[in-house]
C-alpha cells in the first residue's frame, strides 16, 4: 500500500504524521486518558515495551514538558518515566531509555533501580508479538507479556496506582480479567476508537493497585495459578477475590474515545491542497534498528552480488 492510500485508508496514520507522534498508537493510550483519566497525580510512570515510542511521547507531552516549561517548577518536581523495549529507540524529552526482555528478570531489575526505591503511580504495557494470525498462539505469546508486566508492577507500582496493558481478546479473557482482579479493585477492558474493529486488541485498565494482604512477589506466579485453568475460568466467580463458585464472570468492557470521532475502520477523503496534488508526510521518526533490518541487508546484498557476477560474464563473455 504506498503512503497516500495509506493516509486515505488510515485516518489515525495520517494524523499521527500531522501532529508529530511517532505511531498512531499514540490515540490510544490518548483515548483511554479521556475516559480514565490516568494521568492525573502521576509523576512517576513505566513504559514496558515502548517502541518506537509514540506512548513515550505522551507521557513526555502530558506529564514532563508542562512541569519542564513551567519557570516556578524544581528540577526535582520532574516526573520520572522510564521506557523499556526489545528495540531501541531515537530520543524523547525526559524518558529514560533502557534496552531489554520484559520477560527477562534482569531488565525488571534495572527498572527497579531506575525507582530507587520509589514507587511508580502508572505503569504502561503496549507489547505485543510478532503476530502470527494463529489467534490462540498470538494470544499465549501476548499473555506471557502481560504476566511480565504484572510481575514488574507487582515490584514498582505504589499502592492504588493503575496498569494499562494490551490484550488480546480470547477465550482466557475471563481468566485474565480474574487474574488481574486480584490485584486491583476495579479492572475494565476498554476498546479506544483508534483501534480497529477488525483487530482483537482491546486494553486492560486496572485501577487501584492492591494486592492480596501478606502478598509476597515471589509468589505470584502460584497465586496466578490458583486463579484457574483456563477452560475453568468461565465458571469462576471472580468479584469476591476467591475464586470459587458457580457465578459468570462479566467483563466490564468499554467503548473509549469520542463517539463522534474518527472512525479507525473507515476511509476518509485526502485533505484538499492548493495546487491539487496531495503530498503525504514520511513517518516522525523511522525505526532505527527495526527486526527486518538484517534481511533487507542481506537481500542487498544478495542483489549487489548478482549485479557482479553478471558484470563478471559479460566482460568474460567480451
Ligand atoms: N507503545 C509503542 C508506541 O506507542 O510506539 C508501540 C509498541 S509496539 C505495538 C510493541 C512493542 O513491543 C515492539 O516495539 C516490540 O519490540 C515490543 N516487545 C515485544 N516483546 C517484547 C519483550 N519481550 N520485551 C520488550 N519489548 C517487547
């Protein structure tokens, strides 16, 4: 699809391009503020799996310029935001960047002291797999991201601080939705309009963080565990804390982002320029070491040595 079919196809692209934001995931996390308002007393913040790092961009935006530009503030009144991703990323104002496996015990603990024995007040996980389209694996593989975020919040969030992590709708949903209550008092799955209809990702908004009394980190993985196998999660009735009996779990699940807005699944027409031709925008910033980087290389160079050896037989062939 090439840019400008791209940019009539995908209002939230475009728009993206238009305001400065690096992915049109930026909407999201943005849609999801509208409705939960998780931004407000926030000054310390993860962002697990924040590449390229349009979500990075607004917690930079909404939470450290405005403390940043105001002449009354203290250097020390400046919000702490730490990104982490597989991937590295180009700059941000006021994130710090750390490169690493969220799965990956070690990266937790650079996080951690990142807090320096602080607490976060918001941790956000936008991390999702290479997907494959086999929806049950993509969700197992997706599971396992969250579970690596809920361990790293089980270690930096404060106490009635929130998560935001991506799902993907499946057959465990209830499973997860009991899982998380555990943690946290109220737990919504919300759907922002700038994630399309046709995609199974939804995010999990879970407020005031609160883990079970005498909750040790060590034990979570066993505590998740009790919550259920997942074929039995259906049955479970979660809103107690204890998961037993015959109530259906019902997940509260919400439509975020403004009704009247644009619509993710529509085209919308090309904004109309002076001398009639539209020029799409390049992307703010281009990945700068993306995963297929090594096979365009190699692809590359693949073409250059064919391009050689036939050089080779024509002067052979003169
Ligand atoms: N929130 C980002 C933004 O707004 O720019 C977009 C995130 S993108 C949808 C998903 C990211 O998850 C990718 O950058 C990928 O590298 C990252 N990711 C996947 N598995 C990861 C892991 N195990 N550890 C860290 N990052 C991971």
């Amino acid at each position: 699809m090439g840019k400008a079919s791209r940019d009539k196809r995908d209002i939230y692209y475009r728009k993206a391009k238009e305001e400065g934001w690096r992915a049109r995931s930026a909407f999201k996390l943005l849609q999801i503020d509208e409705e939960f308002n998780i931004f407000e007393g926030v000054r310390r913040v993860v962002d697990l799996c924040a590449a390229p790092g349009s979500w990075s961009q607004v917690l930079s935006r909404k939470l450290y310029l405005p403390v940043k530009l105001d002449p009354n503030a203290k250097d020390s009144d400046l919000p702490l935001i730490v990104a982490i991703d597989l991937q590295p990323m180009a700059p941000i104002e006021g994130v710090i960047q750390v490169q690493g496996d969220i799965t990956n015990a070690r990266t937790a603990e650079v996080v951690i002291r990142h807090f320096d024995g602080c607490k976060a007040d918001l941790v956000v996980c936008d991390g999702a797999p290479d997907v494959t389209g086999l929806h049950d694996m993509d969700e197992f593989v997706q599971s396992q991201l969250i579970l690596a975020g809920l361990t790293i919040v089980t270690h930096v969030l404060k106490e009635g601080g929130k998560f935001i992590a991506k799902i993907f709708r499946g057959k465990d949903t209830s499973l997860l939705y009991c899982q998380l209550k555990l943690f946290f008092t109220e737990v919504t799955f919300a759907k922002p309009k700038s994630s399309r209809n046709s995609s199974i990702e939804a995010f999990a908004v879970c407020e005031n963080y609160s883990p079970p009394e005498g909750f040790n980190e060590k034990d979570l993985h066993r505590l998740l565990e009790r919550v259920g196998s997942p074929s039995g999660a259906d049955d479970l009735d979660c809103s107690s804390g204890w998961l037993e009996g015959p109530n259906k779990v019902y997940i509260p699940f919400l439509a975020c982002g403004d009704l009247n807005g644009y619509d993710s699944d529509r085209s919308y027409p090309l904004p109309k320029v002076a001398d009639g031709k539209y020029q799409s925008l390049d992307p703010v910033q281009p990945p700068i070491a993306p995963p297929y980087k090594r096979a365009l290389d190699m692809k590359k160079a693949i073409s250059q040595g064919i391009r050689d050896m036939e050089k080779l037989n024509v002067m052979h062939d003169c």
